[in-house]
C-alpha cells in the first residue's frame, strides 16, 4: 500500500466554533479524512492573549475538540492535536526564522490586521493591547506546524493564504539550501471563503457577537437568525436585491435545496418576499444541518473520557511524527555538534 498524503490544520482555541468555521474549513476536512492521513492542531500557542487569559484557552481546548467530534471527525482514523503538548513546534519555529526574513512578515495581510485590530480595536468591546512578541511571530510557528508532519494539503479559511503562502517559501528555501525534506504544500479554500456575521459585518467573528455557534440549541438559532440583519429596509411586497440581504447568502450556503432557493430568489427580485419567510426557510436549514452535529457533540459531552483519550491518542502520533522530522532537520542541517570528536 502507497503511503497516503498528508494534511495538516489548525484552528485557535479561542471558543466554540461557528458557522463561519464549518463552511469556511470544518466541511472540507471532514470529506478529505478518509483520503488523507490527517493531523488536526489545536494551536494553543497561538491564541493573541494566552497569557492573560489561561483558563480560557484551556476551557476552549476542550470545546474545539468537542466540536470536532460533532461535525465527525474522526478522532482514530485523525489525530487531534494539542500544539503545547508538541515542544518540537517550538524547536522547528527557532531553526524555521532563519529561513524567512522579517520583511515578509511585515508584509503579511492576516497578521497586520490583526495586529491592527488588537492595537486599535474597533468592536466597541475590547481593550487597546500592544501586541506580544509571540503573536508578532505565530506565523512562522504555523510554518512549523504544517511543515512538522511534512504535510502535502492544508484546507483553512481564506485568511490562512499568506501564511500557506510563507510555509511554501520556507519549504523551498530548505529544500535547496539543505536536503529535499519538506513537501511544498497546497491550500485548499473552503466552498464559502468568509461567512458573513449575523449583523450584517464582513467576519463571523466570536470577538464582534455575531456568529452561530456549531453547539447553539435549536431555540438558539432561531432568535439568531430572527434579529439576523437582513439588508436595507423593504416593505412586505417591495421587491429587492438577493445580493444585498445576508439572509439570501445564508441560504445559498447553507440550504441543500438549491433550485427553490432560486426561485425565491426570482419571486424576491419580482414580487419581493417578506424576511419572515425567508428567516423561517434559513432557520429549518441550519437546525437540519446542526441537528446531527449537536447529538454528537452531546454524546461526547456525556462522556468526557473518550475526548480526553481523543486528545491524548492523537498528541502522541502528533509527536511521534514531529521527532521523526526533528531528525531528518537536525541531519539536514548537520547540527551534531558533539560527533565531530
Ligand atoms: N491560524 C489559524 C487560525 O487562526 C490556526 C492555525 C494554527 C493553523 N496553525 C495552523 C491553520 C496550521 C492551518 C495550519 O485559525
């Protein structure tokens, strides 16, 4: 039997994770599991305000893996993760920055309007932070973490590009500077790049309030989507632009029944449609996509051990493959320093 290809990807413990989550990248693992030998990080290490903020990462380190086994993943034929809990991250992340200059971090477009946001937020809500060394550098951290397992794919949202983009250059740099150790791996964009949040903003985002959470109770969703924003104000039979009311979006994304979601989309245009109707389609739509999802989860939150062991089981392979690495590196670089006499 060939070997198979090699995925790996992460997602921050910050929270439970939304919709934005699941159409954006969760979607795309869960078909690409069986294919792929598949590593699934829990990036801990880069979480903006870790140190601030302990209990909370760690709460959400059991949240994701929670949401992980809802959506199905499977967490034998997978490993899931815990990026700390992997200290070779941090030894490639050293060895890795000599490899990439400071400018094309400088340059990256995710990175600087985080760091943006986090120095200047705009949210109403949180407070001005200046920005900790190890934000300032995660990227090269995730460069380690996709190069950590030699991965070949890497299914993220699309604010993930330039750092797929900076693990590529790494790669290449490596390779021909040393030996040929590490795959130059490709990104792959989930079917809806960027969901937009229930307020109408650009980003599903936990910080902004706006998302629906994989976990949210039927009830839960529906008042969501009932105070979803829902374009510019119509009267009930005013027609109007799909492309303008969010809900329209939604359903595009989320509603399997694509030919009467045309439709609807030709009455609103002609004769309009009141958002109660759509609202209500929307609102069917989701709770039958997270039923399953939420019955899941449910189970594994009866049964706390079996998530544990998820983590525990897919650490220990994360390891195994980073030592494995480490190696080839150390050989690569010829870093033996002691076996010279
Ligand atoms: N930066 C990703 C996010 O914000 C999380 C992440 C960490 C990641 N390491 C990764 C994604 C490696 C893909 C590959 O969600």
């Amino acid at each position: 039997m060939t070997e198979r290809r090699r995925i790996l990807t992460g997602i921050r413990p910050t929270g439970s994770l939304h919709l934005g989550h699941y159409a954006g990248a969760l979607e795309n693992w869960v078909k690409l599991q069986r294919e792929y030998e598949c590593y699934f990080l829990i990036a801990d290490y880069q979480v903006s305000d870790y140190a601030d903020d302990i209990t909370r990462v760690r709460d959400a380190v059991w949240e994701v893996a929670l949401d992980w086994l809802g959506v199905g993943l499977d967490p034998e034929g997978s490993s899931y993760v815990i990026e700390s809990l992997v200290p070779e991250h941090a030894e490639l992340t050293t060895l890795l920055g000599w490899f990439l200059p400071v400018s094309m971090l400088e340059r990256n477009p995710t990175l600087k309007a985080e760091m943006e946001a986090m120095e200047h937020p705009e949210d109403g809500k949180s407070e001005a932070k200046s920005v900790p060394v190890a934000f300032y550098t995660y990227p090269v951290m995730q460069v380690a973490n996709i190069l950590m397992p030699r991965a070949h794919l890497v299914p993220v949202g699309e604010d993930q590009l330039p750092h797929i983009e900076l693990t590529r250059e790494t790669a290449r740099r490596f390779n021909r500077r040393f030996k040929d150790v590490f795959p130059e791996p490709e990104a792959l964009v989930g079917r809806v790049p960027r969901l937009l949040g229930t307020d109408g903003n650009a980003k599903m985002s936990k910080s902004r309030g706006n998302t629906i959470d994989l976990k949210d109770s039927a009830d839960t969703v529906a008042k969501k989507v009932k105070a979803m924003f829902a374009g510019p104000p119509r009267g009930l039979n005013e027609p109007g632009d799909p492309d303008e009311n969010p809900v329209f979006l939604y359903l595009r994304a989320f509603d399997p029944n694509t030919a009467e979601v045309a439709d609807l989309e030709d009455r609103y245009r002609t004769t309009g449609v009141g958002n109660k109707e759509l609202k209500d389609r929307l609102t069917l739509a989701l709770n039958t996509l997270l039923e399953p999802i939420r019955d899941r989860r449910a189970h594994y939150e009866a049964h706390m051990p079996q998530v544990r062991e998820a983590l525990e089981a897919g650490t220990k392979r994360g390891r195994t493959i980073a030592i494995e690495t480490m190696e080839m590196v150390r050989d690569a670089l010829d870093m033996n320093y002691l076996g010279r006499y």
